[in-house]
C-alpha cells in the first residue's frame, strides 16, 4: 500500500513539475518576444501554441501598421503556408473518391507553354505535392515569361510554386469551381476556420498585419491579391492551429490517403524530407517526427510545426522581413525538440568555414542589385563579410568561404558572385533568387 501511495504521490509530483515548466516556458515568451520584436524591427507577431490536440493558448503581439494595436484575430498573409491548405484540401478530395494522386493532370489541365511536351504525362497530384514536377518556382525563374520543365517529374526534387498552380488549375477545371469556393466548401466551413480567405471586398482589412522591411517601415504593397494554389492566403493565428490539429489527426488516424501524407515521397537532405504538401522533420527522439511548413514574401515570415506523436505545435506569423529570426527564438523556446527539428532543417548538406579574402575583393561586390520585379537587393560592407538588406530580404552578414561564395550562419544559405555585376542566392541546395547590378 505504502509502495502505491508513494507512486501516486511521485506521479503527481511530475505533472505539477511539468505543468510549472510549462507555464514559465509560456511567461518568458509573453516577457521576450515584445524584446526581440524590437532587436530586429518586426512590428507584429502572432503565436499559438497546441498542447494535447487543444489549443493552449494564442497571443498577438504589437502592431498591424503604426499606431494600430494588434487584436487578437489578427490577420495575416502567410505567403507559401498557403500550400499545406492547398494540399490538406487536395488529399480531402482524394478520400472522397473525387480526385486521384496519381492520374495524369493533362486530362484536365494543358500550360500551353508546354502542351506537347512528353513529360506532361508523367505530371501527376502527388509530384506537385512533393515538389517533384520539375518547374522551377516561378515561370520567371527561367529568364522569360514561359513555363519550361527543368527535369522529368518524380526524377529529382525542386520546390515550385507553379507546380501548385498547375495543380489550382487542373482543380478548378474538373470542378467547375475557384480555388476560393472549393477551400471554403471542403476545408474552411468544416473545420470552422472563419477567418481564413483569400482577399476580398469582405475582408476586414481593420484586422490586417501589414506588411514591413527589415527597417520596421512599412511596404507600400496592396492588400489585394488574386487566388493562389501556392501564396498569399489570409488566415488568423487561430485558424492556422486549427489546421495544425486537423493534419496531426489524420496523421494519426486517418487511413491510407493521409498515411501518404506523412511517408518520405523524396528526401532532401539527412532529416528532412517532402510528404505531401508538408515538410517531415524525422528521427527525432522517441519515434516522433515533424509537419512543418513556412511562409517567405515581402515583409511576411511565418513558421508552423506540428508534432502528431506529442499533439502539440506552434504556429508563428510576423509581418516584418527579419521575422524569421523571431520565428525561430520562439520555437525553440515552445518546443521541448524545437531547436532540434531547426538545426535539421537549417542545416547545410556541406559544410562552410570562414577564410578572410582581400578588402578589394569585398568592396567589389558592393552595391545595389535589382530583381526580375524590380525589387531591390542591397549589398554592404560589414567588415571581411557582407550586410544583405532589402525588399523582402532579411537584414543579414554573410561570411565569406572562397574569392566569390558567402555563407549565412546557422542556416542553410548561401550567395554567390558569378561576377561582379550579379548575385546568386542558395537555399537548401537550390537558387531561389538571381540579381543584377542596378
């Protein structure tokens, strides 16, 4: 009896401890993140945080633009998290017998840039899912205005927007119906996500994160933004948990279309893989592993991970070019394996160490260099390493590794000078951005 009673005593005294650990964890955060909002100039932050399937609690923090207070159903533009919604909408249609992963998309759908192409074929749901159809993020990333397969679909692996696009399409052409209308009949209304939508006349822009550089000041950018597959969704911080726990259940319990959800379709590097519409984090302690998924535009970075084996996540959004940096401080923080799933995910296939090269060398490479959009990319000296600043570019050093390659720490990023009139950005292996001298 004796024995009993001291276990149930030991056991009590663990869930106390926990639910103390707990709420100091959730205290220093309400206490730092104002504190770090400030280091790096992101005038608003959102978090939510999911304990157990249940959200724990959710806090906006500052403000949408000055001198407007951020409230509590704060609205956000969460740039690429759009495609998770996109995929957990797709995946709903598949269980319902009403699409199919693996059917060709040309029975629906035709680019006619590449209409004839052989690899059309082969372009099915689950590749554009996985990243594997072999468009490039955006049709502009080709030096022109047309769509060009870079490898035969399911050959290699290459994060494209225009894939889900292509998908959007093939959608919308069976259907009858928008992207809009299909989100809000199968996923949004269901799961009572109401104030997620795609911008409109409706929308109360009152409750709108707008957008900042890495300055703190505010981007002139419109709200309005057309229907996207890939970008550019309008959710709450709420709402965005609520598909977190929606994915975790199907990940747990939801048959074999959601069993393909979270099975490695390729993997990217060590720990890191493409499910579908989802990142995996996977080999983290305990058997558990990781959905994750940002957001990255001009002045938007957010971050969601979830955890099905705990049932716990956390969802940040931040409407400020350095905002991932913030993203970052509070998953660690949230997380008991936050900063693990990080250090897998940001962590370079090669290594990178410093080498100083000559000040001529560095002072070559400043300048000013202009996207494809016209947005700007600012290149400043900081010593033997480079300050990158810019629209919709977070405020770093880079430190160089050879003559003409440079290095973000802690991160998988890279850039390179081909010459010194254009610049290169790395992540993750592949160019995600090329600028020209201005």
């Amino acid at each position: 009896m004796k024995t009993f009673v001291t276990s149930l005593v030991a056991l009590f005294l663990m869930i106390v401890s926990t639910f103390a650990q707990t709420d100091t964890v959730h205290t220093n955060l309400f206490k730092d993140i104002p504190a770090w909002m400030t280091e790096y100039r992101v005038p608003c932050v959102g978090v939510g945080i999911i304990e157990n399937g249940q959200i724990k609690w959710v806090k906006n923090f500052g403000d949408l633009q000055a001198g407007h207070s951020a409230p509590e159903n704060s609205l956000f533009n969460i740039a690429s998290q759009t495609k998770p919604v996109t995929a957990m909408l797709t995946l709903k249609l598949v269980q319902m017998g009403k699409w199919n992963l693996d059917e060709p998309l040309v029975h629906y759908w035709t680019d006619p840039d590449i209409a004839g192409d052989p690899c059309l074929i082969k372009l099915t749901t689950r590749f554009v899912l996985s990243h594997q159809t072999g468009f490039p993020n955006w049709r502009s990333d080709n030096g022109g205005t047309k769509l060009k397969f870079k490898f035969e679909p399911g050959t290699a692996s290459g994060y494209s927007g225009e894939g889900f696009e292509y998908l959007r399409r093939a959608l919308e052409a069976k259907f009858h119906q928008s992207l809009a209308v299909l989100m809000a009949t199968y996923l949004f209304k269901p799961l009572g996500m109401n104030d997620t939508q795609y911008w409109s006349e409706n929308l109360d822009t009152t409750r709108f994160a707008m957008w900042h550089d890495g300055q703190g000041k505010r981007y002139a950018t419109s709200i309005q933004t057309s229907v996207n597959a890939a970008d550019d969704l309008i959710t709450s911080i709420a709402d965005y948990c609520t598909l977190g726990i929606y994915a975790m259940k199907l990940a747990n319990d939801g048959g074999p279309v959601y069993a393909e959800m979270i099975r490695p379709q390729r993997r990217t590097k060590r720990g890191n893989a493409s499910g579908l519409g989802w990142g995996l984090v996977d080999g983290l302690p305990n058997g558990e592993y990781a959905l994750q998924h940002g957001g990255s535009d001009i002045g938007v970075r957010t971050m969601a991970i979830f955890l099905p084996g705990s049932k716990s996540g956390v969802v940040v959004m931040t409407n400020g070019d350095n905002g991932e940096f913030i993203c970052d401080r509070i998953i660690k923080r949230a997380l008991p394996e936050g900063a693990l799933i990080l250090e897998t995910m940001n962590k370079s296939a090669t290594s990178h160490e410093r080498v100083a090269i000559a000040d001529q060398l560095i002072q070559s490479y400043i300048g000013t260099y202009a996207q494809s959009n016209g947005k700007l990319v600012k290149v400043e000296k900081d010593g033997n390493a480079l300050k990158i600043s810019g629209d919709g570019v977070p405020t770093v050093t880079v430190f160089p590794e050879s003559a003409n390659k440079f290095f973000m720490e802690g991160y998988d990023v890279q850039l390179q000078f081909p010459d010194t009139n254009s610049l290169v950005v790395i992540e993750s292996g592949k160019q995600v951005l090329k600028v020209n001298r201005k």
